[in-house]
C-alpha cells in the first residue's frame, strides 16, 4: 500500500511539472536566448537554431573575439515575439574560418522606425536586450 501511495505521488508530481512547462511554453512564458551552433559561414550567411524573443527585435551578429565582447555589426535579421526557429543573417562583410561571431538579441525600440534595424554599436535605437543584466547571446566559432 505504501509503495503504491509513493508511486501514486511521484506521477502526480511528474504530471504537474508537465503541465506546468506544456501551460509556460503556450503562455509565453519562456525566457529569451540565443540558440546557435559552430558553423561554415562561406554561403555568406549565419544561422541560429533557436530564438526566444520577449517582443519583436533582431538577430544582431556582432564580430567578438576571445574577450567574448561585442564588436562590430556584420549582419542582422528581423525577429518575431515568441519562439523563433531557424533564423538566418546575411553577412555584410567575409568572415573566416576561426573567427568568432556573437548572436545576440536586440530589441526594436526607441528607433525612429519600426521594421528598420537601426543600431550602431553602442547605440540606444533597436539596442540589446538584457535578462538578469546579462545580454542575451550565443557565441560561435566559424568552421
């Protein structure tokens, strides 16, 4: 009888925790991130797998180095509020195999138009987003 009240617990326990993620997923209540692998870039672009965005932003890809900060701009794309798969930037300029790229969230606020990327580094219009005062970011080394 014990045994079958422990059982009885776990799977309710289980089950809860399920529900809990499956109602936070259709509720939006996921946090944002940056999901990317290492990858060739010699089609002239750059790809993320995943992105969480809390509104509509972009995809900003920022040069980086091993000091692991953002550096200049080579290529953005427009992203949507919600879940985000498959996003690619076209790169403004040639990347190398070694160097490294920062993928970063941005938002799309305080521009002067909506639709327009209009960030320069350091800038406020369409600026990066931060969770937990860290920016939103996932770093690759190109193949």
């Amino acid at each position: 009888m014990m045994k079958q009240l422990v059982a009885s617990a776990f799977v309710s326990v289980s089950l809860f925790a399920v529900a809990s993620a499956v109602q936070a997923d259709m509720h939006g209540d996921m946090h944002p991130g940056v999901w990317a692998d290492d990858q060739s870039v010699s089609g002239g672009t750059v790809s993320a797998e995943k992105i969480v965005a809390d509104s509509n932003g972009w995809l900003v890809v920022h040069r980086t180095d091993d000091s692991q900060k953002p550096g200049r701009v080579v290529g953005h794309a427009p992203l949507k509020e919600g879940e985000n798969m498959d996003i690619t930037a076209i790169l403004t300029e040639e990347v190398k195999a070694g160097e490294q790229l920062m993928l970063m969230l941005h938002g799309e606020a305080g521009g002067m138009q909506t639709g327009v990327f209009e960030y320069t580094l350091g800038a406020k219009e369409d600026g990066p987003i931060k969770q937990d005062g860290d920016l939103v970011t996932a770093i690759i080394t190109v193949q």
